[in-house]
C-alpha cells in the first residue's frame, strides 16, 4: 500500500497516482522497492557479506568496489541501425533546430533488451510493467554485446529518481526462485538506485576477494556475446527514456564502408547534444 501524502488515500503499490485526489505517489517500482521489509532484507544480506571483508586487504577491496558501484552506470546495448534512428532519426534532425518541441519528448522504440523480457514483466511488475525499461549496471561503461555492439550510458541524472534494480536477469531470477505468476517475489534482492552497493557487495563479495581491482567490472557484469550466459545486475527505469537521458555511446567506429556514414552522423549529433563518444 502507498498512502497518499494528500488526502491519506491507500492507493496499491502499483499506483503512480493516488486514486482520489490525484497526487503522485512516487515511481512504482521505486516505492515497491523502498518498503521497509524489502531494505530490511536488503541490509541483512548485506552486513553478512560485509564481514567477510571487515579487516585489512580484504576491508580495503571492499571499499574501493563499493566506491566503483556508487559510480556506476545503467547501459542499455543496441544495433548501430537501432542507435543511427535515434539518435540521427528524422524527428531528431527537425529537433534539432525546434529545440524542445514534442519530437524531443519521444521515448526509444523498445529495443531487443526490453522485448525479450515482455513475457515476465508481469510477474515482476504486474500493472506498471509495461512502463518498465530495462538496462544493466556497469561500473566501465562496457554493456551486454548480445543485445548489440554499441552501448548507451545513461546519465546519473536520469535515471537516480526513477530507477531500481535487480540482482540478476529477470528470467533467470524467476527459474532460480520458481516464482509463479502472482507469487510474492523474495526479498532482499532488488534495491532502490541509491542503494545498489548493497545489492552488489551482497551478489558479488565473496568473488571479489579473489578478483583484482582492475577485474571488477567483469565480474559485475559479464558480456559473453551469449544472452543465456551473460551474467549482470539488471536495471529498471520507470518511464521514458529519450536521447536527453544519454551521457555517452560507447562502440567501434571501424566499421564496414557502407556502414562509415553512419557513424559520422551518429557522432555529429553526439558532438551537438553535448554527449560523449567512446572508441572502443
Ligand atoms: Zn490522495
């Protein structure tokens, strides 16, 4: 339940809006996520994962990984046709010259990464999965090549309010857990953006002590070119996301003859929205 902070209203979970008056309840998957049972669980699995790592060497690989994951990025992986369109699309190219007109509201076609996950957003979700968009957390910048060779980095900014996470890939969460349609999902194994060191330190300690600093972003997400063995903690944003949200695109601009415009083009409209390019 979400009680409205209006008129005391108790809306369900999975409201945005307070039914009688209105009122914006926060983000779904972020009020979800923020129940007091949910952080509770969260911080348990925590703090046993902590004391493996209270002391010495092992305390200070602890803190420099958590300082890597409360930097880290949601990456969102696409085709360079996919990332051509939007970023280079029809609608930008008028845009570009009408600032802020509706065609900059628009929201990214859904892209590979969210369709394959329609069939479980339910479970996980219910009502508000269909405003769900997926990502994944990387600490370098570097994203899952299955879904596409070129990597999206969201900003901070947008997707800090908004966004929550899960410990592993939705599917193989559900088969790991046996969660039916309409379970409970366990606790203690989703976190609200800010908290995402706790997920991380509590999914992944144990192997980072045996794991050189250098090595660490591998170990929290792992590109195997294989979407059944691409290992990675999964990223939630509740709402749209246009080009506004990207701080930079990460890919190879060594491409094919054919495929050379394409790029260039991509990276002149970076160069315009102020946004990076990263060779790779
Ligand atoms: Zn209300």
């Amino acid at each position: 339940m979400t009680n409205c902070s209006n008129c005391g209203f108790e809306n369900s979970l999975m409201s945005e809006k307070c039914s009688q008056c209105g009122m914006f309840l926060g983000f779904p998957n972020v009020n979800d996520c923020s129940q007091k049972e949910e952080m509770k669980a969260l911080r348990k699995r925590y703090r046993e994962k902590f004391k493996l790592a209270e002391l010495g060497e092992q305390q200070e690989k602890r803190i420099d990984f958590e300082g890597q994951v409360k930097k880290s990025s949601a990456v969102i992986n696409v085709s360079l046709d996919y990332l051509y369109n939007m970023i280079a699309g029809k609608s930008t190219i008028y845009s570009t010259y009408q600032l802020q007109t509706e065609g900059e509201a628009r929201d990214f076609v859904r892209s590979e990464f969210d369709k394959e996950r329609l069939g479980i957003e339910g479970t996980l979700f219910g009502s508000y999965g269909s405003n769900i968009r997926y990502a994944a957390m990387s600490l370098d910048g570097s994203g899952l090549k299955s879904y596409g060779d070129y990597t999206i980095i969201l900003s901070d900014e947008s997707v800090r309010l908004r966004t929550t996470l899960l410990e592993e890939n939705s599917y193989s969460f559900i088969r790991r857990h046996k969660i039916l349609a309409g379970d409970k999902i366990p606790k203690g194994y989703r976190a609200v953006w800010k908290e995402r060191y706790k997920l991380a330190i509590a999914k992944l300690m144990g192997k980072i002590l045996l794991t050189k600093e250098t090595d660490y972003a591998i170990i929290v997400l792992k590109s195997t070119g294989d979407r059944k063995r691409d290992e990675y903690i999964e990223v939630h944003i509740y709402g749209k996301i246009n080009k506004e949200a990207i701080r930079a695109v990460r890919g190879n601009s060594n491409v094919d003859p054919g495929q050379k415009e394409k790029i260039l083009r991509i990276k002149e409209y970076l160069k315009i929205y102020k946004k990076e390019w990263i060779e790779e």
